[in-house]
C-alpha cells in the first residue's frame, strides 16, 4: 500500500510535467513555432512539488536536487511572462516557501537525513552518480533557458533546450530502466518524442500532421491545436 501511495505521487507529477510538454507542442504545431506558453510554468511549479515529495518518499538524492535547483527558474518565467504579480502575494510566498519548508520539516521533524539519501541499498553508489549526473544535464535546460530568456527579456524555449532535455532524457531513461523505477521509465521514454519534435519544428519541418497519413491522428491534432488557443 505504501508504494501505492508513493507511486501515485510519482506519477502524479510526471502526468502533468508531460501534460505541459504536451499542451507546449500543439500549441507550437498550431502556430508553427515552439512557444513557451504561461501554463507550461504554471504546470512546472505543481508538478515539481509532488516531484520533490516523491524525491523524498524514494530516497533519491538525483530526483531532490533536481526539483530544488529548476522550481525557482519556472517562477522566473513567470516573471518574464509578466504573470507573477498577477497572482495574490499571499499565494506568491506560499510557492516561493513551500518547497524549503518541505525541506526543513522532513531534515528537522522526520528520520530523513542527507546520508540516508546518499546511502540508499537500493541505489548503488555508482547508479546514484549517473542519476544525478542524468538530472544534472536534464535540468541544466532550464538554467540554459532562463539565461537564454533573460537575455532576451523574455520567456522563450531555445533550440539547445529540447537538445540538452533530449540527452538528459535518454540517460535518465537509462537510470529509470537501471533502477526500476517505473514513473521515470514512462515520463522520458514518453517526452524524448516531444522533445525531438521540436527540435524539427526549428529546423522548419512541416507540421506533424503533414508528415503522417493517419487521417484520425490529423484531426485530433488539429482539434486540440484549435482549443489550445493559448499564449
């Protein structure tokens, strides 16, 4: 029951990290361009809370420094967006402190401890090094796209970063294979499609629904790219 639990959070987070990625897509095929719409962050900042929860609960020291490292980029793109100050300031102190005061109570109040994350049996010393080097290179998209945005003074998702999300991905798709752990399993070997579709939208391919002669899967993308009428 208790891994139920856990992987119900797990897969929890990765339903919307790839809904996001989703929504990111059709909204990038309906307008020809990859885009960086304000529901991709807004996603990014609730998936990432249950990211870090499910972190914790696996004792994963890669899935934890992460979810930590990226959260604040996703709330700077907000800022970019101009869509932060939108939000209640109450609300905004609560997203800003929420993930350190699941840090603090889990350190200072449970039986977690750095050691126990870094001497997990069940993720050997060398596995624990690749993961975190997996997730290291994975997240390094987002300090790639926060810099690139902040030089552009605005929110945008560049080439490089569906490449870096492209290798991260595929290792720690490999990591998730090695370790068992059927949440990271199903969230990359799902999202490095998306990824390198928009890889192609750069290089000026033709729509996804010019490449396929499945008239069904034609007309859900162009559905769903119609209702997706977002910015």
């Amino acid at each position: 029951m208790e891994n139920f639990i856990i992987y119900s959070i797990g897969f929890f987070s990765q339903v919307l990290f790839f809904g996001r990625t989703i929504i990111q897509w059709f909204i990038s095929e309906k307008e020809k361009k990859v885009l960086s719409p304000t529901i991709f962050w807004e996603l990014s900042l609730v998936a990432s809370l249950f990211m870090l929860v499910y972190g914790i609960l696996r004792n994963d020291a890669a899935i934890l420094i992460s979810q930590i490292l990226v959260y604040y980029i996703y709330v700077r793109n907000l800022q970019l967006k101009g869509k932060w100050k939108k939000v209640h300031l109450i609300f905004r102190l609560i997203i800003t402190l929420l993930p350190l005061a699941i840090l603090v109570y889990i350190f200072t109040v449970t039986d977690y401890s750095l050691a126990s994350f870094l001497k997990n049996e069940n993720n050997p010393f060398f596995l624990m090094i690749w993961g975190i080097a997996a997730q290291l290179i994975f997240i390094s998209r987002f300090f790639y796209q926060w810099l690139y945005s902040e030089n552009k003074k605005e929110s945008i998702l560049p080439i490089g970063f569906w490449i870096i999300s492209t290798v991260g991905s595929s290792m720690t798709l490999i990591y998730g294979i090695l370790r068992l752990d059927p949440v990271l399993i199903a969230a990359h070997s799902l999202g490095i499609f998306v990824y390198i579709r928009n890889i192609l939208i750069y290089r000026n391919q033709n729509k996804l629904s010019d490449k396929t002669n499945n008239r069904f899967l034609n007309k859900l993308i162009i559905f769903i790219s119609k209702k997706l009428n977002l910015k």
